[in-house]
C-alpha cells in the first residue's frame, strides 16, 4: 500500500516540480506576499490528489497527528488550515509550501478559457506583468486534466481547501491503517 502512495505522491510531484520550474522562469515573484491566502477556504478549490504528497510527507515526519487533528475543526468559512502568517513564516503564507497544491502553484502561473476569453489565474497585484506574458503561461486545466489522468477518482471533485486536505488525510491514514496488521487481510 505504502507503494501505491507513494507511486502517486511521485507522479504529482514530478508535476509540480515542471511547473513550478515554469513559475520560476517568468520572474514574477510574489515571495512574502499573502494576498491570494487572504481569503476563506471555500474560495480556494481543490482536490484530494494533490493533497497526496503532503499527506506522505506528514506521515514521515510525524507530523500527520497534528495536521490531522488541526484539519477536523476547519471550516470552508476559515482561512486555509496551512496559511501562516509573516510572524510565522516570513518568505510566504504556506506552513509547508513545498508540497502546497496544484491549485496554489497554477496561481500567478497559468490562465482558464471562459468562453472566447483568456483569464488570468492571478492576483490584482501580479496581473498587469502577467498579461505581458501570456504566451509564457499554461492552461490550468491542462494540468488539472493530468491529475485526473494519475487518478480519476482522487481527481474529479474539487473541494474548499481545508476540505481536500482533511479527506486527502483521511485516504492516506485509512489506506495505511488497513494495511498494517490485524487488519491486513488474511495475515498469519
């Protein structure tokens, strides 16, 4: 079981690392800024599957219990459980922005098609430098499409953030819980 996790966690991982290569790359910083964290959870969407990552992680360094326990009483009207703010963490709004979602990594990054139109995935403060540089940024649905590629069913419904990051937990514990004796099937 701790294979299959982990084969995901890879597979989402290798995504985030192209496109945060691609964020690196048209320079538009937004280093100590917490404007787009600024917000209830219920307006920042996303899916289990790119919890995945995170999830591992916090169950290596045994962090999972407190996450956990810190996710139950989160609700779509707070803040995202991970924001930290600059008395806390300085260079960004994300506790563990290393393994933050796609959907926080499209931001600032990348563009949706609404109809004939191009919007930009940005911030007030980004958006004019961004427009200069539309040929630069993806499809955000690309890449949504490319999780639910990995795993249609971890893929399809987004949900507030807290909520994702609170099932994503859930998955990755009970996936592991069933798999450690007594309850491994059929264990001698």
């Amino acid at each position: 079981m701790w294979r299959q996790l982990e084969s995901l966690s890879r597979q989402v991982s290798n995504i985030y690392e192209e496109l945060d290569s691609l964020h690196d790359a048209l320079d538009a910083s937004c280093n100590g800024c917490r404007e787009c964290c600024k917000t209830a959870a219920r307006n920042i969407e996303a899916t289990i599957l790119e919890f995945v990552p995170l999830a591992l992680h916090l169950v290596e360094s045994e962090q999972f219990d407190f996450w956990f326990t810190k996710v139950q009483t989160a609700t779509p009207n707070d803040r995202c459980v991970l924001f930290a703010d600059e008395s806390i963490k300085i260079e960004g709004g994300c506790s563990l922005h290393r393994y933050r979602p796609l959907v926080c990594r499209l931001f600032s990054a990348s563009y949706v098609r609404r109809k004939n139109n191009v919007e930009i995935l940005s911030c007030r403060f980004l958006k004019a430098d961004l427009s200069k540089k539309i040929d630069r940024l993806v499809e955000a649905q690309a890449y949504f499409d490319r999780l639910y590629d990995i795993d249609p069913y971890l893929a399809v419904q987004r949900r507030d953030i807290n909520t994702a990051f609170r099932e994503a937990l859930e998955y990755v514990g009970m996936k592991l819980l069933l798999n450690t004796p007594p309850f491994l099937p059929f264990a001698s």
